[in-house]
C-alpha cells in the first residue's frame, strides 16, 4: 500500500520534471527543429501511464504496474543523486554534454583481429566508462574521443538529462554486444561487469505485459509506449536470445534464466500486439500503446499507423525462431500477405527522394494508414499526407520509404517451404 501510494503522489507530481541535475548553454548538434514554423510538440500531450488509465485495470494488473513504476521512480532518483553527488565534487553547476556522434554499432570491420586491437580495447574502455549507473547506455555518444569525464553527461546531444538510458538507436543492445566482443580478445573484470549490469538493465526494463519501452527509467510521453520502432522489440529480444543460448560467457546461470523467459514473454508481447483489421491480422506500429497494446503515435510525424519497415523487422525475427508455434507461424503469414497486398511499385527511392521511374519497385512505405493501407507521411505539424510531394520540414533525414521488405519476403518463400500453414 505504501509503495503505490508512494508511486501516486509522484504521478501527481509529474516525475520527469523533478531532481532533474540542470540543462543549458551546450549547443546541440542536431538541427533546432523547434525554430521552425510547423514545429508541433512530440507525443507529449498524452501520459500513457497515468494514474486515471492505472486505475482502470484489474487488481492484479494494478499491482504489477504501480510495482514497475515505483521501481522506475526509484531508479531514476538514484541515478540523479549519483550526478548531483558528482557535480558536487567536481564544483560543476551543470552537467557537459558528452561527445557527438550520429550513431554507434558493431560495424561488419569489427573482426575479431579487430576487437585484438588497442584501438579497439581503448573504445571498450570509454564505452564501459559512460555505462550510466541504472546499467544502460545513452545514444549519440562518440566513444572514440576518451572515456566519460566527471560531471559528463551519458547522453552526446545536449546536456539535458534525457534518454539515459535507451534503446533507440540501436543503444544499449549494442554497447553489451561490442563489449562482449572485446572481452573475448581483452580478458576484463570492467567489461565482464558492465556487461553483466548492462543484461540486468534490459530485463529491469521489461514491462509487465512483456513489453519494452523506448528509455527506461521512464521518461514519459511516447517514450513510454511500446516500441517497435528502430527495431527496438527485435534487438531486446535477439540479445535475450543469445543470453539465454550462452553466447554471453559473464552473466550467470540465473541471467541465463532470466533472459530465456524474458524472451518468451517478449515473444507473447510481440504476437499480441499484432493489428487486426476487420478481424484479420497485419502488421504492427511503431509504437503501442503499453496497456491496450493498440497503435499510437510519437513524434509529431511518426503517425499511428502500420510501419513497413519495422514491420519487416519483426517478421525476420520470427521467421529466425528454431522452433516457431503454431501462433508464430500463423503471424507470420498473415504479415507475408499484408506485405504482398501493399507494395509502391513504378518508384525509386534513393537520398530521401521519390521519383516514379516506369518498371521501378517494389517499395514498401514507412507509414500505413490503418484500414485503408494507403501510405501515409506527415511534415512536423502532424497533419496526415498522401503525397510526398507536399513533404517539407521532414522531407530529408527519415526514411519514407524502403525496399527491404522484399528480402523478407523471399526469406518468407524459403522459410515457409519448411513450415506450412495450418490448415
């Protein structure tokens, strides 16, 4: 009683504005989209995890997301104390933004004679250094520079404390990969704890219903949804996966538990949250709202919707599952054939430009219209297009449409070769 009492009163209190160690005069890298004309706010008009909707579950249900919350609440604190303690001693009044980068992955130079390399070793080190105390990783981190400084930020876009920790952007996922990695060429206690709390992280951050959010500990707004986009379910899951297959020698034996029923219930998320129209199943969104598990929205662009791309993503997964059920099968043919009934053909797509190009496709949109499967876009006032051609603000910088769907599909021709539909 007292702990969602606790978690009340801070819902009351609106947590992502409070302790929040303070922003200001480093410059953000990525373009000011607030300057702009059609600037509208991301989904943040929306608490998706309020405590009105909270109380509308079933008991048991009311338990089990008011125990998450209030463990999130509580984790965020501790994080937040840990800077504040830590700008202290460094006589710092605010935190330093880290160092930018667009992106970081394991990329396919990374060989193993690669990972032997003191450059290599150098990276894993920054990497462990900037692992934020919650076990998780930020994004837009340049880790090549030097390892995390006192009173740094985790995060690489501003000095705001946001998106610490995340998965978007491939985050976390693969700093525990880029690390497991090394430790095979560079025996170290650093990597095999940061590696072991970095696991921890991702199964403290699954949802009750199976999910996962995009930042955890929660952050509110669309952060909070369920997150499919950057294909976010899908690198959780397969790091799960390999987890539980041993391939992750640091983590204990009760990790490897942990992970093997985080991922099946991963899996049952996954196929629940799978769009029936008229009753038939589809695809999926980019985001779902994590108690009705419906389709939502994000940023102002990012429409509720289908999502071809992440959509295709999800289908890969599981069609790469040794032993589907009889459910994933019949998910993932019934998302084959929405495929096959919504390809753009007589297009290319090539540097964020459509061009009609007579023999040119297939391509598959970002963004479905749910019931209409007509594609769909938006410029940063969030008012629904039809055209590409009426894209301005959000015309470069996201990708609208893509062709990989169609080398899902043919994995899909090969694949169900060897698992027929139930008749």
């Amino acid at each position: 009683m007292m702990l969602r009492s606790s978690v009340i009163a801070l819902l009351l209190a609106g947590v992502a504005g409070a302790q929040r160690p303070s922003g200001g005069g480093t410059p953000n890298p990525m373009d000011s989209i607030r300057r702009l004309p059609n600037y509208r706010p991301a989904h943040d008009t929306v608490t998706l995890l309020s405590l009105q909707r909270l109380e509308k579950l079933p008991p048991a249900q009311q338990r089990d997301w008011f125990a998450y919350i209030g463990r999130s609440t509580a984790e965020y604190a501790h994080d937040t104390a840990v800077m504040h303690r830590e700008l202290r001693q460094a006589h710092m009044r605010e935190m330093v933004r880290a160092p930018y980068t667009h992106d970081f992955s394991v990329k396919p130079y990374m060989t193993p004679a690669w990972f032997a390399t003191d450059t290599a070793r150098r990276i894993a080190d920054a990497i462990a250094s900037y692992q934020a105390p919650n076990g998780g990783w930020s994004k837009h981190v340049d880790f090549t520079l030097h390892p995390r400084q006192p009173g740094e930020s985790y995060y690489g876009e501003s000095n705001e404390w946001q998106w610490i920790s995340t998965f978007d952007n491939d985050q976390t996922t693969e700093e525990i990969h880029f690390l497991n990695l090394a430790s095979r060429a560079h025996a170290d206690s650093r990597y095999e704890r940061a590696i072991a709390r970095g696991i921890d992280y991702v199964l403290d951050t699954q949802y009750p219903n199976g999910c996962f959010p995009q930042v955890y500990p929660l952050e509110g707004s669309y952060h909070d949804a369920v997150t499919f986009n950057d294909n976010v379910a899908v690198n959780v899951l397969t790091l799960l996966d390999s987890v539980a297959a041993g391939s992750y020698p640091a983590v204990t034996n009760h990790a490897r538990q942990r992970a093997a029923a985080a991922s099946a219930r991963g899996l049952a998320c996954i196929l629940d949250a799978q769009v029936r129209v008229n009753g038939e199943l589809t695809a999926w969104g980019q985001q779902h709202d994590p108690l009705t598990l419906a389709p939502t929205s994000a940023r102002s662009y990012e429409l509720t919707s289908l999502a071809g791309l992440e959509s295709s993503e999800i289908l890969d997964y599981l069609m790469s599952l040794p032993t589907p059920s009889p459910r994933v099968v019949a998910a993932v043919y019934a998302g084959a054939n929405w495929f096959k009934r919504v390809p753009v053909n007589g297009y290319t797509y090539e540097h964020y430009v459509l061009t009609p190009k007579a023999g040119a496709g297939p391509l598959w949109g970002r963004l479905y219209e749910i019931g209409t499967n007509r594609v769909i876009m938006a410029n940063r006032d969030g008012k629904t297009l039809y055209d590409w051609n009426q894209l301005t603000d959000r015309r470069s910088g996201y990708g609208w449409y893509s062709a990989a769907p169609a080398a899902m599909l043919a994995r899909f021709d090969a694949w169900s070769q060897t698992h027929p539909q139930a008749p």
